[in-house]
C-alpha cells in the first residue's frame, strides 16, 4: 500500500556531508514510526466527514470550507514530519526516502529534513509567512467587529454562498449590516463583500497591507494559521500542523454560527451577534481563539528558527 501510494514520487534521497550537530535529535525507529502512526490516525479521524461527503456528493457549509477553500488534500494533511533539526532512524530504507525535501543523515540509515534547500528555494515565501505571523502576534487583539465580515458578504444581494437560508431574511440582514461598524483587517474576508458593502468597511484591505493589518482577534487570521504551517511543509512538525487544522475548524464552527446564515441544521446553534448577549458570546470565544492562535503562531515561528538554524550550520560547514 505504502509502496503503490509514493511510487509516483521522484527518489530524492541524497546523502549529507554534515556530521550531526550538537543539538540534533534522533529519533528512534520505533518511537517516530509511533508518531507517524497516531498522526495519521488524527488526520484521518478530522477529515472522515469530509471523505464521506465526497463519495456520497452531500455538503457541509461549515466543515467543507477546510477543504474547498484552502483545497489542500488529506493525503497532505496526514503527512507526518518532525520538523527540522531531527534526525529518524532506518527511514532511508523507508518510502519516506522518496519524499521530496529529505536527506539522509548522519547516522547511517537516517533522514532529515533538508532544511537549508528548502529555504533556499522557497526564501521570499517563507519571509512573507514569518513577516505575517510575527506582526500578527505582536499586534493588540481587536474584538469589535463581531464576525460582520459574513454579513457583509450577502449585503443587499440576492444570491448567496451557501444553501442555508438567512436567519433574519435579506432585509433584517441588511438592516444589521446597517446599523453596526464594519470593521474586516482581513482581506481575504473583505474581498468577498458585496459591491455596496465594500465601502462600508473602515479599511480597505489589500493583499500588498495584509502584513500591515493581520491581528490576532481576526478569526479568518486564526484559520490562516494552518495554511501558512501547510505552506511550510516538512519545516513544521506534524504535531503543530494538526492543531492549527484543529484550530482552523474551530474557528470555522463559530464563524458560521455568528454568520447571518441559518445553520442549525448542521448542529451549529446561533450565535446572534445583532444582540447584546450574541456580542458577548462571539467575544468571549473571540478571545479564547486569538490566545491559541498565537501560541500556534509561535509554534511556527520556532519551528522557522530551527529550521534558520540548520541551514546556518550547513553553510558553515
């Protein structure tokens, strides 16, 4: 099954003329096989729904979004690696060998991941990534606008995203819109307002300022932080690429809770943010979503150190 599964991909083992460094670890066969294991068993258990749902051709407009919009496969997601700076023993004799991005070790029979060429191919996405994450944690929360960024995705139109219906119709949505601050950082919510929500909104968000703009109480920045760990590939451990999935889905089941759309038939209960006591509960999470955000933020980012790390090691060599 391994075998058949990586048959299609180009043999990129290649042998490595640095000793170990110091602060390498290994990993022994039988305790990374482990990870690896109940890796794939996790990635499996979050993307059941979503496999099912393709064969059967049903939907799900909270849990689909994982995969449509990022549209990265679960093949990818149940990619188990350690990160840089870590060497697995007897993987060379493994159909790991044939993933691209690893070399063998040092210690006969090993593999790691070859964090400098990475880097070096992949250099101005990586700064933008680091750039994104470190302004993003580094930035004061906002809590203020309320998830209006759905709302203003189906102000005063008539066709809409997803099949769920509107809570409040379309004129009691657009009365909510009316009566409240839109306020979107994030630019890839405010590039889906409507025409006459557009200039609504108190910024105006561009891709050039979203380094500029990204703030941890944005839930659409939350869920980004799993795109930008996936766009990281083996530099991220598998551990932390999963809880920013885990995240991600997370945040997706509030969003959609608070959007103006009816989803209660999906098992989300609304969250009515046109109320006082809607505000308090999206805050409340919003809070609770930002927090663990950075903490994944900061995941990434030392998993980027180590992976800087290595690379400046081999130069030196």
């Amino acid at each position: 099954m391994l075998a058949r599964h990586f048959a299609g991909y180009p043999r990129r083992v290649t042998t490595s003329t640095l000793d170990t460094a110091p602060d390498t670890r290994v990993l022994a066969r039988d305790e990374w096989c482990a990870r690896a294991r109940e890796h794939e068993q996790r990635a499996d258990a979050f993307t059941a729904g979503w496999r099912a749902r393709k064969i059967s051709g049903a939907k799900h407009p909270i849990d689909d979004f994982l995969f449509t919009y990022y549209s990265y496969k679960p093949s990818i997601l149940r990619r188990w690696h350690p990160g840089a700076g870590v060497e697995l023993q007897g993987a060379a004799h493994m159909p790991r060998a044939e993933w691209k991005w690893y070399v063998v070790g040092a210690e006969p029979g090993s593999l790691r991941v070859d964090a400098a060429a990475y880097l070096a191919a992949k250099r101005a996405g990586v700064d933008l990534i680091r750039r994104i994450l470190e302004r993003t944690a580094s930035r004061p929360g906002q809590f203020s606008c309320f998830g209006l960024h759905e709302w203003a995705m189906v102000y005063r139109q008539g066709e809409h995203r997803h099949e769920a219906p509107l809570r409040l119709g379309q004129e009691g949505t657009d009365a909510v819109v009316d009566s409240h601050s839109i306020q979107c950082t994030h630019y890839d919510a405010f590039r889906f307002f409507t025409p006459d929500a557009a200039p609504l909104n108190r910024v105006q968000p561009t891709r050039e300022s979203q380094p500029q703009l990204e703030q941890p109480g944005c839930l659409h920045a939350g869920m980004d932080v799993y795109k930008w760990a996936i766009k990281l590939g083996p530099l991220v451990p598998g551990e932390v690429l999963l809880d920013a999935f885990e995240l991600a889905r997370d945040i997706r089941w509030l969003d959609m809770a608070a959007s103006p759309y009816d989803v209660s038939d999906w098992g989300a209960e609304p969250v009515a943010i046109e109320t006082a006591e809607g505000k308090a509960e999206y805050v409340r999470q919003q809070r609770g979503f930002a927090e663990r955000s950075n903490a994944l933020r900061r995941r990434v980012l030392d998993a980027l150190d180590a992976a800087e790390h290595e690379a400046e090691t081999a130069s030196a060599t």
